[in-house]
C-alpha cells in the first residue's frame, strides 16, 4: 500500500514538472509574437505572387482545353468555360484575400 502512494506521488510530481516546464518553453512574451509576425510577413509577398503564376497557369492551360472542346464540336463548352473562368477568378481572389489578410 504505501509503494501504491509512493508511484502515485511520483507520477504526479513528473507530470506537473512536464507541464511546468512545457508552459515556460512556449511562454515567450510579446518579443516572440512579433518575431512570428516579422517572418510571417515576409513569407506572404512571395506566397501572393505564386498564387498569381499558379492562376496564370491554369488559366492558359483551362484556356487551351476550352478552346480544343469548343473547335471538337462538344456539348459541354459552356461548362468547361464556366468551370475555368471560376478557377481563375478564385485563384486572383484568393492571392489578394492572402495579402490583405497578413498587411502585406
């Protein structure tokens, strides 16, 4: 009975120090935040920019498909176009959605 209390203690005393000393790694301040915020900034310029290539891309591609469909005599052209003006308009929504939210 007391070797139960004993672990029991022990165990205890292991999971606060855990805890204790997981709480003073992340609790940086205020210097940390700003330091997060820094490198977030500098990451997101690039990011916008390649969603802006990637809209590019996939506008020349859905545009070439569009018009191999359209010059096939398919159905379906409407929706091809439908679907890739959607694509495009999301992507270029999207990359200034990327900026405005981070202040860049």
């Amino acid at each position: 009975m007391n070797l139960k209390n004993f672990l029991k203690r022990k165990t205890c005393i292991a999971i606060a120090t855990v805890l204790l000393t997981t709480t003073s790694i992340y609790a940086q301040g205020a210097a940390g935040i700003d330091a997060a915020s820094s490198e977030l900034e500098t990451y997101m310029d690039p990011l916008g920019n390649m969603i802006m290539i990637l809209g590019a891309i996939v506008g020349l591609v859905g545009a070439v498909r569009c018009f191999i469909k359209w010059n096939s005599g398919d159905q379906d052209v409407q929706k091809a176009v439908m679907g890739w003006m959607g694509s495009c308009i999301f992507l270029v929504v999207s990359g200034a959605i990327v900026k405005a939210f981070f202040g860049v």
